[in-house]
C-alpha cells in the first residue's frame, strides 16, 4: 500500500532524511519510532505529498506521491502533530466545514459527520465550542475530521503528544479499532509504550536514517536467532551444566531461581531438553519465552545520536 524508496530530503547542507526505504502493506499499522528530530516528520509530509522529496520515490497505492498528489490526498488522512481549531465553531460546525472541504456530498453530509463522531466518541459534545475542548477531545475532533472522507490511509504524526495517560488509552484504542476495519496506518512516536500493543510493524529512524524496519518478530529474529526461554528451577546451576550438553542452547544468564538460554531449537527440541532435566533428577518449576518488548528492542539496535 506504501512503499518508500531511497527516499532522502535536504534543506540547504542538512539532510533530514537519508535514503530510507519501507514498505507498508495494507491493512498494517506501522509504527514510525524515533527520537524528535530523527526524520519522522519529513517523511510522513513527504508521503502525504505536503513536501516534495529531494531524490527517491513514494508511493501510495502505487501512486508517485509527487507525479500524482492530487489523487494521492484523495486517499489518505494526514493529522498533524499539531492542529489548531477555529475561534467561534462548535464540533459539529467544525466537522460541517471540513466535509464542505472534502467535498462530501451535502446529501450525505450528516450522516457522515453522525459516523465519523459516534468512532471517536464525540457525539455528546457536538454543541461544545471546540476551543473548549480537553487537550484529548482536541485530538479526537482532528482525528475525526482526518476521517471525512474515509480515507484507505492513515498518517498520524504524533498523536498521543501531550495527553494525559487516560486520552492516551483510549486513542490506542481507537487507533487499533481503525485498523481493524482495515485502514493503513503509519503512526509516530517517540514513546514507545503507546505503540508496543498496538503496531503490527515498524520503522525505527535516527539521525534520519532507517536502522531497521519489519514486524517485532522479524527484526528480533534477524538480530537474535532463535528463542530466549526462562526456564525455573530450585538447582540453576545443575541445569545450567546439564544444558550444556544440547548444541541448540546457549546459556545467557544463571540467575537465583532461573536460567535464561537462548534456544534455536523447535518445539521438539525443547521436549527433549525438559526430558533430560527430569532425568537428571533436576525440578522443572517453569519454561516459559521471553517476550521482548520495543523499549528493549530501540536500545539494543540505536545509539542514542540526534542530530
């Protein structure tokens, strides 16, 4: 649905973008990871056409984002990291405006706007000054007019910025809602807790190059072969000795009541080594897969530099 390729943006001598390539299938929700000023917000403008590329190429829906802009925006919905509201218009005339804009149909306008505010949960407020609103409905009203026009892509910059942990919440879950009726979504963020459940991918950029990008699993899978299992026992050190006899286990940590080994063996395999530790007279308490989560995974392939 997206793909971006050798894509690289300068202003005069800095380059905020680096040759960065991706690709987003449809129905994905992608996470855009990286630091303020790592080169999310160029990107994401380029792909929603609002900034032409210095070299390279995107597209959406196999569309050159710069050769076809027009039929481009059509298809996506772009909020902001930051998006005023007007002086004087309550959520429903806000709305009313936007779809005037998107030149939805006046026949089926309201019924749009009904749709578009019972998704975000905005129906009770639709006669409240959007000036007034919390800085978590503020969101939910720009997310709402993104969705106008129903847009088949998402592109949010920053969405959850300056929300308090409930808004925080309820806009993850609203995103995961979105994507399961099947829009592609990119989203942005620095806090990595406000993607961990929600992304199906992701991209994680510094100094506004592209370290890696795929599924959680596939990334893990290329930077760590195998599994990382914790197995518990009341003896570690037995157990750790008696796996050193199994090529497929290599020993990372022996810990008070647990050993953690990596493990690139299948299921059989696993069978196998259990087998053994029981024979060996060694009690088994728990076997369990480590999860790695995306905080721990930013840190291990990142350096920490900003540019």
């Amino acid at each position: 649905m997206i793909e971006v390729s050798n894509l690289t943006k300068t202003f005069g001598p800095f380059t905020a973008v680096s040759g960065i390539t991706f690709t987003v299938p449809r129905g994905e929700i992608f996470g855009f990871i990286g630091p303020n000023g790592a080169g999310k917000t160029t990107t994401m403008r380029i792909v929603s056409t609002l900034l032409e590329p210095t070299s390279g190429m995107a597209r959406v829906d196999g569309l050159d984002v710069v050769e076809f802009p027009e039929r481009v925006r059509r298809m996506i919905g772009y909020m902001p990291d930051y998006a005023g509201v007007y002086d004087g218009l309550d959520v429903w005339e806000y709305l009313d405006f936007f779809a005037g804009a998107y030149a939805v149909p006046r026949a089926k306008r309201r019924s749009t706007i009904e749709g578009v505010m019972e998704l975000t949960d905005l129906g009770g407020l639709r006669h409240k000054l959007a000036t007034s609103l919390s800085k978590g409905m503020r969101q939910r009203l720009i997310l709402a007019k993104t969705l106008l026009h129903d847009p088949s892509v998402l592109i949010l910059d920053e969405p959850a910025a300056g929300l308090d942990p409930r808004a925080r919440i309820e806009l993850r879950a609203l995103l995961k809602e979105l994507g399961s009726m099947g829009k592609t979504i990119i989203v942005s963020s620095h806090i990595l807790t406000e993607l961990a459940d929600m992304c199906t991918s992701v991209g994680i950029l510094e100094k506004g190059a592209l370290v890696t990008a795929g599924s959680i699993a596939s990334i893990l899978a290329r930077l760590n072969p195998g599994r990382v299992l914790a197995l518990r026992t009341w003896e570690p050190a037995k157990a750790a000795e008696a796996l050193a006899a199994f090529t497929s286990v290599q020993v990372v940590e022996v810990g008070e009541s647990a050993v953690k080994l990596n493990h690139s063996g299948d299921e059989r395999d696993v069978a196998a080594i259990v087998r053994a530790l029981a024979v060996a007279g060694i009690p088994i308490t728990g076997l369990e897969e480590e999860k790695v989560n995306l905080e721990e995974l930013f840190l291990r392939i990142t350096r920490g530099e900003v540019q």
